[in-house]
C-alpha cells in the first residue's frame, strides 16, 4: 500500500493538536461540517481521510484570521 500524499507528520504539535480541537468541535456542533462528513462517508471515505480534509480546511481559515493584513514596513 502506498503511503498518502500528505504533508509530513512532524510538525508544531500545538498547532496539530488546535485544529484536531477544531475538527472535533465542529463534527460536534456545526451542522456544515457534520453535513460534509455525512458526504464523504457516503462516497466511501474513511472517517480519517474526511477528518484530514477538515483540517486543512480548518488550517487555511486559521491562517487566514491570524495573517498580517498589511506588510510590514522595511526596517
């Protein structure tokens, strides 16, 4: 079996373990993401591939919220 194209396992834990936080938060509560979890099962997805998905998800709104909106000046 080949090993999935995904980033490597290492990583800032904090951050990995933050957006598990999320996922599981959202498979709790927010109808969208249970929604989309409904979707992938459906089309055959593991439960650790969908939540894999989600995280990525999770990471580029993160990002997104936490980025600096203007650079910074030249020092």
């Amino acid at each position: 079996m080949e090993p999935a194209t995904t980033s490597p396992l290492g990583g800032d834990r904090q951050v990995n373990a933050a957006l598990h936080r999320i996922v599981q938060t959202r498979l709790r509560v927010d109808p969208r993401t249970q929604d989309y979890y409904e979707r992938r099962s459906k089309e055959g997805k593991s439960r650790r591939e969908t939540v894999r998905c989600l995280k990525r998800y999770a990471a580029r709104e993160v990002f997104h919220l936490v980025r600096p909106t203007q650079p910074c000046p030249p020092a």
